[in-house]
C-alpha cells in the first residue's frame, strides 16, 4: 500500500541494543511512501534545517511537543486471540484445569463467525490501543475464525503473525473442541496458510500465517509430523508452548522419554522461524538446542506466576544470546501492556535475585545476576521481539519499517511527571518504562501508516 511520505521532529528513545538506551534528542524521521524509515538525521547534521524547513513547506512535517516522545512499537510475542473475552478472570486453578473448565468452551465458541468477529475487532483496537504494533497471535482450531482475525488486523493495520490452532488427541482434547483427526488438522492448517497468503501477498506482508500445534500435550504425532512437513514447505513461523509448567513438563518427558525442547526437535518443528512460548523448565542442554537452532522464546512473567511453578530463566537465556521476547499470554496473563509485561518481567527477576526463603542467610537466598533492568525489559519488548521474529522493524534505524509510538506525558491523570533541571533524557526513559499507561499512548503506527483512531465508546 503507497502512503504519503512525512518527517517527523522528535526527541526517540529506542533499545537497538539489549540494554543500550539511546536517546534522539531532537532527531528528523524521514518515513518514505513504503512505510519505512528512509533517513534520520541529527540537528547536528548537514541538511537538518533545510530538510525540516522542506518538509514544513510541503505540509509534511509532524512536530512532537515537549513532554510528547517517540518509542518503537511493541511486539507481543505470545497472545491467544480467543481469550480476549476471559482476560481479568478465571484464574483459580491450575493450568490443565483451567484449560478444560475455561479456556476450551470459550475457545469452542469461535465455530461461530459473529462471535469472532465482534471479539477480535475488540482485542485489536484495544491492543492497538495499548501500543502493541505486532501480535504473534494463538487463535483457535476454527479456520473461518481465524482467517476473520486476519483480516481484520489487515484492516486496522496491526502487523500480525497468526496460527490456526491444533488440537487432534482424543484423549487430551474435549469432544467439544478438537480438530477431527490428524489429516483434517493438517489440511485446514495448509488452507488457512495459503488464505493468508492469498490475503496479504508480496514480499513484506502485514499480517503472515503461523503453524500452531497448540502443545505437545494437544497432538498426537502425526500432527506433528504433518506440521513440521508444513512448515518447511511453506517456510513458515511455528508457535507451540513449551515447558509451561510441571504438568506440561512432565507429560512430555512421560510420552517421549525426553524434554519438550528435545521432543519438538524430534519432530522437525524447532527452527529458526520457532517461538516456544514459556520454556520456564529448559535446563542447560535444552538451552544450547534452541540457541543452536535459533529459535526464539516468548518470556510471559504474568502468566509464569499463575501457572508456570516456576520463574523463567531469563539471564541464563540473554547470557546465551537466545533469541527473547515479551508475551502478554492472555488471557494466562490478564494485561494486555507490554509496559506491564516490562513491569512483570523486572519483578520477576528482582524476586529471582532476591529469593524467596527469608529464613536463609542473604548470600544463600536467590540468583546473583538474576535482575534485568528497564533498558533490557524495553529490548525484550521491542526489538527482542523484532529479533526472535526476524522482522525489519523494533528500533529506529535506516530502512526499517517505521512501527512507532507517540507517547505524551501531558495527558490528563498521567502517571509520568517530569521535572525541568531535575530529569535527565534516561530519567525521563525510565519514568515511561514503569509507569506509562495506554492513556500516554497519542498515536500509533505500523509500516507508516497511523492505525490508532481511538476507541469507539462500546
Ligand atoms: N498450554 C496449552 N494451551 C495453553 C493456553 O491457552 N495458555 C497457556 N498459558 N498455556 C497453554
Ligand atoms: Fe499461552
């Protein structure tokens, strides 16, 4: 889609590198008609006044006011779609439970079209609304319904990464919501990829289909089988939940005499296109296969305190360089914010450092190393992401597609204050990373195009 070029006079702050802020005080974006980021320059640079005076001329240019800063749009890397509805509620029993009382009649209910339809409208303008500019999306077996949740995040120009979700084992899965047998999975999966296809073409697509077996747990082996054949046909991303929790972790090990990590490899589906979304029970070897294979993970904090009965090993993971993100994980996890998402995963690590056993002597009481701070929280939420996806996009550089954040510290009832002669630039970074809310979030756009309109009051 051709858009009109514009130049945006901004003071950015983006996390190129994990853990590395740099600020752009003052910086000229040039997007160009393709939606990416054609030219930054500095005021020091030659060309600055006259290109932002070009721009004024031409009606083009977008000046940000003091107290009003550009970030890098959020990327979600793990969210299931069906569970908008449920986000809030329902989280009294543990995962296995949960997934039979709740999630699966929920998820039932999206054979109808309507229903679908009028919950992913929702979800999308609300984490739109959020600032999230890329969902790696769960939505349900259902092939129409999931095709709805493409279109309408092409629609409203969210950049999206869905699965149809798989689920064929009769004994793991309810009568009531279950793909009909293996082959059916398998050829409503290859359907729904070259629907989406067929709806967003070309070489930069907005919105790209995702093989999904839902966990190991969900699929008899020749679902799997099936779908790792899938995926290097069509060279397509694979999402799946790994080592979630004892029960998940433990029914793997059961089934196949070996880990999760090890078991999805056996089937061909860890690759470098893999998101496995959890992994909080990977031990040492698990690590070196999914850093070997370059899959990426999707760290949910929130939802690791519901459900995982045990904390994600974050800095292992960074230390390694694997490839890591931010997941909401709703409705595990009941905020759709990767601001909070930044929040839960700094306390997460915090209380890793810190330990839980206060009776102990304090050298004895967690793991050393073990915090994250706000720089490395935002990299997980951005350009981590863009990273574990492989997408052009996370960070403000030349040639990247421009999914950006306006967000205004200025707005009524804002939680971010800052103080002239007191506040430094990192300062003022720090304040957005713990306490920015949707309501800070004034403008949001993906590939250039601007896609926050505002919510329609329900
Ligand atoms: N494992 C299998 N399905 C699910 C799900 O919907 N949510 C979470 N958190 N874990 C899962
Ligand atoms: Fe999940």
């Amino acid at each position: 889609m051709k858009k009109r070029p514009f130049t945006l006079a901004a003071t950015a702050f983006h996390t190129p590198e994990r853990g590395i802020l740099e600020v752009l005080e003052k910086h000229l974006f040039s997007i160009d008609a393709e939606g990416r980021i054609a030219d930054i320059l500095s005021p020091a640079d030659d060309g600055y006044e006259q290109k932002k005076e070009a721009a004024r001329a031409e009606r083009t240019l977008v000046e940000l006011a003091a107290g009003q800063f550009l970030l890098p749009g959020l990327i979600d890397l793990h969210i299931h779609a069906p569970q908008w509805p449920q986000m809030g509620k329902a989280l009294d029993v543990p995962l296995e439970v949960w997934l039979q009382k709740y999630t699966f009649p929920l998820e039932a209910k999206y054979a109808d079209l309507d229903f679908a339809r009028t919950v992913y409208a929702d979800l999308v303008d609300g984490l739109i609304a959020n600032g999230t500019t890329t969902a790696l999306y769960f939505a349900t077996i259902h092939g129409p319904a999931s095709l709805a949740l493409a279109e309408i995040c092409l629609a409203k120009g969210q950049r999206a990464l869905i699965g149809k979700v798989v689920m064929d084992d009769p004994v793991q899965c309810p009568d009531f919501y279950r793909d009909a047998d293996a082959t059916t999975a398998i050829k409503e999966t290859e359907q729904f990829i070259e629907a989406v296809r067929a709806l967003a073409p070309g070489k930069r697509p907005l919105v790209q289909p995702v093989i999904t077996p839902r966990f190991i747990p969900s699929c008899t082996d020749e679902a799997l089988k099936g779908l790792s054949h899938l995926a290097a046909r069509y060279d397509c991303h694979v999402q799946t939940h790994c080592s979630e929790s004892d029960w998940a972790k433990t029914f793997v090990e059961d089934r196949f005499g070996q880990s999760d990590a090890a078991s999805l490899d056996g089937f061909g589906l860890l690759t470098r296109r893999t998101i496995l979304a959890h992994s909080n029970f990977i031990d040492e070897e698990d690590m070196n296969l999914i850093a070997a294979r370059g899959a990426g993970i999707a760290h949910c904090p929130l939802s690791n305190a519901y459900f995982a009965n045990a904390a994600f090993p974050l800095r292992a993971a960074l230390d390694r360089h694997m490839h890591v993100g931010l997941g909401t994980d709703i409705s595990g996890g009941y905020s759709p914010s990767l601001f909070d998402g930044c929040r839960h995963a700094l306390s997460t690590s915090r209380m890793l450092q810190s330990g839980v056993h206060a009776h102990l002597p304090p050298q004895e009481r967690g793991l050393p190393g073990a915090p994250i701070n706000h720089c490395e929280a935002f990299w997980l939420a951005t350009a981590g992401g863009a990273q574990a996806l492989d997408l052009p996009t996370g960070s403000f550089r030349r040639g990247l597609e421009f999914d950006a954040l306006l967000l205004d510290t200025r707005v009524a009832h804002s939680d971010i204050h800052i103080y002239d002669g007191y506040d430094t630039p990192e300062d003022v970074f720090q304040k957005i990373v713990l306490n920015a809310t949707h309501g800070n979030i004034a403008k949001v756009w993906v590939s250039g195009r601007e896609i926050l309109k505002g919510i329609e009051p329900r």
